[in-house]
C-alpha cells in the first residue's frame, strides 16, 4: 500500500475509507460494517474517515 505522509497525522495509506461504512449508500448491518472495516485494515488501509456526515459511521 502506497502511503503520504498528512501532516500531523504521519504516515497514511494513499486509499481511504469512507461513507461506505455510515449507512450512506443504503442498509447497512452491523456485521457487514465491521467486516467492511476488517477488510480495509487488512488490505492496508490505515485512513478511515469518520466524517458525522456519514450518520452512523
């Protein structure tokens, strides 16, 4: 995983992860939230934006 460095933040990975976990693109259980979650960490995601736009991210 490619990273940038955000300033006070360090080190990040270039891809994030987003709305995708807030109930913003419809339905969205628990389980499959955390298992979105789970996948990006494991993938190498270490951005993970927890805007309150996102409701319930």
């Amino acid at each position: 995983m490619r990273t940038a460095n955000l300033n006070g933040l360090g080190d990040v990975s270039r891809l994030s992860l987003g709305g995708g976990i807030g109930q913003i693109w419809g339905e969205t259980s628990r389980d499959e939230a955390l298992a979105t979650l789970h996948a990006a960490v494991d993938a190498g995601i270490s951005l993970i934006d927890c805007a309150p736009m996102y409701n319930n991210a």
